[in-house]
C-alpha cells in the first residue's frame, strides 16, 4: 500500500533552537496534514494544507504542502519544552473519494533539553 | 463545536475474552468515523472506517470487527481477545474537509 516516508525518526535538541521534519511520498496527495501526540492522548491536529505550495502557520510552527504534491514539511521555530511529543504527517491520496481515509507517517519524536 | 469521546479509557482483559470499545461524536453529523490502532506510542494503523450507518470497511484481515448502529456512534469488538490485540485504540471522525480529529483513546492491556 502507499506509505509516507517521515523523517527524522527522531530529534534530540535544545530549548530555543529551530526544528524541521518533513514527509515524502511517491504519490501525489491532495491534502497535507500535521499532528502532534503527546503520551497517552489522541492526536491533535496543528496544520492542515490544500493546495500545492500553500504555506501555513501557527504560531511558532509552520508548514508547507510542497509544489510536487508528493511532499511537506513542518518548521517549529524556538522550540519549548512544551513541544515534546510525536509528529505526524498525515496525507490523503487522490483517488481516496469520499472516504476520507488518510495515510500517516511513521512520526517525529521529538525531544526538548531545557 | 464537535467533540468525540471514547471509553473506556484503559482496559485490562485476558486472552479469549470479549471485547467492546466505544466511539461517540457530538456536535456533527454525518461524519466519517475511523478505529486505528497504535502500538508502542508509534505509527497509526487503519483498522476500519465507516461513511455512514451500517456502513463498515475493514483494512486489514484481523480478530476485530466494528459496528455503527447509529449515526455518532462507532463500536469496535471482538469475540475472543488474543494478546496481540494489546495496543492504543484511538478513534476519529472526518467533516467535509478531509481532516480527521481523534478521540483521547483507549488503552487495552491482553494479559
């Protein structure tokens, strides 16, 4: 089946720097969406993006659906401890329909040294 | 504004028991709701989904099934638990717009 390729897997950094993550795929997706988990808890979603080359923020974060269709990233800039958690990147495939269904990422736990 | 709710919250069950987990949303209607399955706090699995009452579309072949009886009302069940079913079950529910808001999960512990 169609996969997302989320990188890294992993961030380990410190308060104030900037991060980015980002998720590839090799199809072309109609929407691109940012989710963070923190333990225990549902996803949440952060950013949600339509159109090939939107750029999008949210407060300190911001994320791009790329021109390819095929990719995104999300930038956090000035991080806090309060960012510690799982991000998701989440698209959905055209060709989906009405279902809705979305394809995720395998996530970015990220880290935070105060 | 919508909000979805899942419970319980945790559950312990042994192997070969029956299971019943519960997804309700408020505030919408009509919506398409989702069972994903998340082990070790990584990776989110469609299990199933449904666009409407009695309507169910499963993913992947396993030990589970699901149920909308009603409209806001999604129920995920087994009839006998393996320890493999042990994971966070989340639930979520999808608008117009393509994008899904999740419950705050159940945690199932197969002993």
């Amino acid at each position: 089946g169609q996969q997302l390729n989320q990188s890294p897997q992993s961030m380990f950094i410190q308060e104030g720097e900037d991060v980015s993550m980002n998720c590839t795929s090799s199809s072309i997706f109609n929407t691109w969406l940012w989710y963070k988990q923190d333990p225990g808890e549902g996803p949440v979603l952060l950013i949600a993006l339509y159109k090939a080359g939107e750029l999008t923020s949210n407060g300190r974060l911001t994320a791009q659906f790329g021109i390819t269709r095929k990719d995104s990233f999300l930038n956090i800039s000035a991080s806090i401890p309060s960012d510690v958690g799982i991000y998701f990147c989440a698209g959905q495939a055209r060709g989906s329909g009405n279902t809705g269904k979305l394809i995720f990422g395998q996530g970015t736990t990220l880290q935070v040294k105060p | 504004s919508q909000t979805i709710h899942q419970w319980p919250a945790t559950l312990v069950q042994p192997v070969g028991s029956p299971l019943s987990l519960e997804c309700t949303v408020e505030g919408t209607s009509n919506p398409n709701l989702y069972w994903y399955r998340q082990a070790a706090g990584r990776g989110l699995q469609l299990l199933f989904y449904s666009v409407g009452i009695g309507q169910i579309s499963s993913e992947v072949p396993q030990n589970l099934s699901a149920s909308r009886p009603q409209d806001r009302q999604f129920i995920l069940s087994s009839k006998k638990l393996l320890l493999s079913d042990s994971g966070f079950y989340l639930c979520a529910w999808a608008g117009g717009y393509n994008e899904q808001f999740f419950g705050p999960g159940t945690r199932l512990t197969v002993l």
